[in-house]
C-alpha cells in the first residue's frame, strides 16, 4: 500500500483589529502543500482559535477548505469576530481524505490570472483587481481567487478571497476582491493572485481536466511558408 504524505501548513498569518461593535475582528491567511503528486487532499478542515492573554478561548471556527491539488499548494484566508481581544491564535487542521487523480499531474493547469492592481484605501484596507481565464474546454461553474500579500522579503502578511461564476474559455471575468486587518505598518511589496475550482472534493477540477484544454496557438499562422525548407537545406551543405 502506498504511504501518502500529510498536508503540510507551509506558512500562517493572523492580524486583529478592533471593530465598531467593541469586539474584535480576526483574520488569517495560510498556504497548504500537498506533496502528493498522484491525489487530491479532500474534506479539509482548518480550525481557528483565538486566546487571551489568561488562556480563555474567545474565538473559535472551523473552516471548510477546497480540495488540495495533486503536488499543489492550497492559499486559504478567513476571518472570524471575537468576544474579548485574542493575544494568541493558532490554525491546525483535520487530514486529508486522499483521492487518486483520474489525470496525470501536467493536465491540472492553472487558471491564469492578468492585469493586477492592488491600491491602499484611506482605511488601511487594500482594493485588489484583476482578471481571471480558464484554460479549459468545459466553463468553470465557480473559481475561488484568493489574493496573499507579502512585504519585500516574502513575508505573509495577509489575504483575501472572493467568487468568480461562470468562468467560459472565451471570457476574462474581472475579480474584485478586499484585504483589511492588516497592521498600519505594513508594507506591500507583493501580490500573489491564484484561483482554483471551488469545493471540498477535487471533482470539479478534475472535470474540467477531463475535457481536455484549449490548446496553445488557435490562429492559423498568416505567413507564406519558406520556398526551401531552410532545415534540410543546412543540414545538406553539412554533409562532406
């Protein structure tokens, strides 16, 4: 029997904020690896909690996740409200269900993503934009954009997330999504933007896999073709 590797949390953020309510807002970001290149990681849960200084809980959640890819990675952000101000908070999460892929790995492509912009708003929040393709046949019935902003040296600062419906080959929707809670002294140096099918198995994903993707170069070439093909010509004043 074949022995899976775990999921991995490769990295994991929380920043809080006081709310208009006197509570408090929580959010996070993380990124899950699957070192898996043959299965899916399906049914992941991440739990969220939040204690104060003394110990006592004053936050909890858990959070369904989207299906893990085959030799992918998983960015994942949240936000949750809080009783009393957390000084600690940490994310664990429940196995992973594995799944073998019905495909090989390369044809799990990625959703390609274009002309981002990210702009800091008066209230510290910051606006992201941007647009989605679909590398596939079939249209993508709901992606996931997730968007992970680091500072100049990589660190993770935080994320956002929004949907995106009805994702046809043809169609560059544009995805609008916020990041707020993030400490006034943070710098942005970069935005990584990734989107993936939407659900807690990888079956969405795999169907778009299944079929086929658009191929690369669709435009019949305009060009005369050479008189000589210049590859046999070299070839043949090579020859002694």
């Amino acid at each position: 029997m074949q022995q899976l590797k775990p999921l991995t949390l490769k990295e994991q953020v929380s920043n809080i904020v006081k709310s208009s309510d006197g509570g408090y807002a929580v959010t996070w970001a993380g990124v899950l690896s699957n070192a898996n290149p043959w299965h899916f990681g399906e049914h992941v849960v991440a739990t969220v909690v939040g204690r104060d200084a003394a110990g006592a809980e004053v936050v909890r959640m858990e959070q369904p996740l989207d299906a893990v890819p085959p030799g992918g990675t998983l960015p994942f952000t949240g936000q949750a409200s809080a009783t009393g101000k957390p000084s600690n908070v940490t994310i664990t999460y429940r196995p992973a269900r594995w799944r073998p892929a019905a495909r090989i790995p390369s044809a799990f492509q990625q959703f390609p993503i274009s002309r981002v912009q990210t702009m800091r708003q008066k209230d510290g929040s910051y606006l992201i934009t941007g647009y989605v393709g679909n590398p596939y046949k079939l249209a993508a019935s709901t992606l996931v954009v997730s968007a992970l902003l680091r500072d100049a040296a990589g660190k993770l600062l935080g994320g956002g997330s929004t949907f995106v419906d009805d994702v046809k080959t043809s169609s560059l929707p544009r995805f609008i999504l916020t990041v707020a809670g993030l400490p006034r002294t943070s710098k942005v140096a970069k935005t990584e933007v990734t989107a993936r099918t939407w659900g807690s198995t990888g079956r969405p994903y795999e169907d778009l896999a299944l079929g086929g993707a658009v191929p690369v170069h669709t435009v019949k070439p305009r060009t005369q073709p050479f008189e000589v093909d210049r590859g046999s010509q070299a070839m043949s004043e090579l020859k002694p």
